[in-house]
C-alpha cells in the first residue's frame, strides 16, 4: 500500500510531463540578415567590386563603362543563368583594366554566360548563355588568337579559336590524345573542340581560353626536338652506325701501326 502511495504522485508527474513541456514557448529561430547591396566603383584608382551583393547587370553595365566598351545583354540570355543573377562577395576587390575584363569573363563563366564580339574593332560585344538557345552559334562566333596572346593570359576565359603548328608531332594522333582530357564532361560548360584542316602538321582548337592555354602547354611540350641519342632509329640503321664508327676507328688505327712501322724502318 505505501508502495502505491508513493509512486502515484509521480505517475502523474511522468503524465503531465508532455504537457507541460508543450507549453513552453519554443525559441524563434535566429533571422538571416539578408546581404547588404554594394556599389560597383569604376572612379579612382581601379575596378573595385564592393563586399556585399551586386547583380549580373551592373557587373556587366559597369564593366562597359571602365573598359570604354558596348556591352549587349538581353533579359532572354539572363534568364539561363546559374544560380541566378546575383554575385556575394564578402570582401571588396580592386583591378586595373586586364583584371577586370578577366573578372567579367571568370565570373559570367560561373554563371554558364560568356561574351562574344558583335564588332571587335569598334568595341561591340553582347553576353550569350552557354545553355540558351543560341549556344549552338558560339564556336562560329569565337574570335582567332594566336597562341602567344592565349599564353600570355592563361587564366582569361575568352571564348576563341587558335591555330597550332607541330614541328614534330603527327595532330591527328595528337588531336586523339588530347580529347579525353578536354572532352565535354556533362556540365553546363562546353569542353574544348579540336580538328585538323586537312594536314598533318596544323591543328584547331576552339574553346575557352584556360582549357587552351594548358592545351598549348601540353603540345609544346611533347612536339620539342628529341636529341640526338633519343632518335626513333631502327635496329639496322644502329648497326650501321656502330660499323661505322667501328670502321672509323680501324682505319685511323692502320694509320697510326704504319706510322711506328716507318719510325721503326728508320731506326
């Protein structure tokens, strides 16, 4: 009996547990204070992309304006973007005229967009997406560069085309090696396309100027003369050359026991 009396009272406890935590008033969860809005500066002493948020369109409008350029997009190109139209930075950022084209460029890319001249040589140019339906035109609109100015900025990511001569290495073979590793792998962004024009010698390629830029690399480095002791010879044409040598050394032996044999008849 006392047993009983006992634990009654905390049977009820245990029971109005629930309860009683039920209303307590829970916790408002802490509010995200959205990211503040940033001014794109194009005064002073550079490009400077403030810390906070900023959208596609000023990027785009205020990189015209610092690089003295026409720079066309419509809402229609915008609207495939990645992840959206905004950009957070949460640090400020300042570059001189080269960052800032390579900037506009690398952060366009992010968002599957990229720029293509209209009118190059009048400072004419608009934004495509890479997945809208004018991607299909892009590679027809690429702009030739020779692979200096591609090396010189090996992180510019312009869209062109560049045209590549071997010394030494076969570009069909080359154009075969080379694919896997720069082939389109699924994403939004297209992989780098490659052919020859008809020869042996010359090889295309068209894509994105960091992809190309480690192309070139790799071309260069294996289309290098090999020396003279790593020459592809085959086994006949070594034999050759070792009789020769070895013929050689006869000959200027005999010449040498005939020249003691007459010091010797003089003697």
């Amino acid at each position: 009996m006392n047993r009983v009396a006992l634990s009654f009272p905390l049977l009820l406890l245990l029971l109005a547990g629930p309860a009683i935590a039920q209303e307590r008033p829970q916790q408002p969860a802490p509010e995200r204070k959205p990211t503040p809005a940033g001014v794109i500066e194009t005064g002073g002493n550079g490009f400077a992309l403030p810390a906070g948020q900023f959208t596609v369109t000023e990027l785009i409008d205020a990189a015209a304006q610092y690089l003295g350029r026409n720079i066309l997009w419509s809402d229609v190109e915008l609207t495939h973007a990645f992840g959206g139209q905004d950009f957070t930075f949460q640090k400020k950022l300042v570059v001189d005229a080269l960052g800032c084209e390579e900037l506009l460029y690398g952060l366009l890319f992010s968002k599957a967009l990229t720029i293509v001249p209209v009118d190059e040589q009048r400072g004419c140019f608009e934004v495509v997406s890479m997945v809208g339906p004018r991607a299909r035109d892009l590679c027809t609109r690429a702009p030739v560069r020779t692979p200096e100015q591609v090396l010189r900025r090996p992180a510019f990511r312009e869209l062109c085309t560049v045209t590549f001569t071997c010394e030494h290495l076969n570009t069909n073979i080359a154009c075969n090696a080379l694919r896997p590793f720069f082939a389109q792998s699924g994403g939004p962004t297209p992989g780098l396309v490659m052919g020859t024009p008809g020869n042996n010698r010359t090889l295309v390629i068209t894509g994105f100027g960091d992809q190309i830029a480690a192309a070139l690399r790799l071309l260069q480095e294996a289309d290098r003369t090999p020396p003279a002791d790593e020459e592809s010879t085959g086994p006949l044409q070594r034999l050759q050359a070792d009789l020769g040598k070895l013929g050689e050394a006869v000959t200027a032996l005999q010449a040498k026991v005939a020249d003691l044999e007459k010091k010797l008849g003089r003697g």
